[in-house]
C-alpha cells in the first residue's frame, strides 16, 4: 500500500497583533488532540484543490474558490513503525475565502499569531516546514518519525 493522498490549507489574515493562520483541534481520527492544519484524504477523482476546498468546507464552514489557493508545496511523511501511515500532503495558503470558520465535529478552528504557533501542542514535525510555508515559500521536505511515531527522526528538504 502506497503513501495516503492529502491536503493542508493555511488561511492567512491580518490581525490586531501581526499576521495569522487557521489551524485547528482535532476532535477525532487521526491526530486527535493535536492542533493540526485545515485538510485531509484526497478522493478518488479528486484534484488536490478540488479536496482542499472540500475539506475545509466540511471542517470549518468556509468556502474557497480555486483561484483563492497559492501552491505551498508538499511533504512526505514517513512512519516506518507504522507504514500504513505514510502521507503524501500537498500544500495550499490562503488569503481570501467566503465565510467565517466555524466548529465542526471533527476540527475547533482558531486562529493563532504566525509569530507565537503552538508548536508543543502540534505533531512536532510542524516546526521543521510550516513556518516557510507562512512565510509565504513553497517547501518540498521528507519528514520520517521515529518508531514512537510522534518525534522526528530526520527532515530532508528536497529543494535547492
């Protein structure tokens, strides 16, 4: 069985105190407990935008168009103690969109500073990629876990 198809999109706003992006509590599945991106599983027939837009209607109320997503790259995950959960994650920012991010069962949206993430209560890969992809950058990076399958092992990015 091949790496998981997903997505991610990071709304991107200007706040009172300096620029900042939409994540959210993850309330089931996958991740539970953790403040994770936007996104989830591309669908069979899907395009990656087609899923990100999808997803982030179904998690937060808010609709995106097409045109509203900038490519922000990818990263490949890697969990060698657990290959069943491998992912190939495409990237999307945004910074228009329809709507207001609301609750939803799966995701509690909030909005966090860019310069303050809450990088202790994400997957502690996050650290090594989101804050290029904030700054507005496209990455390409391998992440691998360590076999306890929260702690990184190595992060290798793929571009120049």
């Amino acid at each position: 069985m091949g790496a998981a198809e997903v997505t991610l999109c990071f709304l991107l706003r200007e706040g009172e105190n300096g620029a900042e992006v939409l994540l959210g509590l993850k309330q089931t599945g996958f991740g539970r407990g953790k403040i994770v991106g936007i996104g989830g599983h591309v669908e069979p027939g899907e395009t990656h935008a087609q899923a990100v837009i999808r997803e982030v209607l179904e998690e937060t109320g808010v609709v995106l168009q097409a045109e509203d997503l900038a490519d922000a790259g990818a990263v490949h995950f890697v969990f060698p103690a657990r290959p069943d959960w491998d992912m190939k994650t495409t990237l999307f920012t945004a910074r228009t969109w329809q709507g207001d991010p609301l609750p939803s069962d799966e995701i509690l949206p909030e909005w966090f500073r860019v310069e303050a993430l809450p990088v202790e209560r994400m997957w502690q890969d996050a650290d090594h990629w989101l804050p290029v992809v904030l700054e507005g950058r496209r990455v390409n990076v391998v992440v691998t876990m360590h076999t306890d399958n929260e702690s990184v092992a190595s992060s290798q990015s793929l571009l120049d």
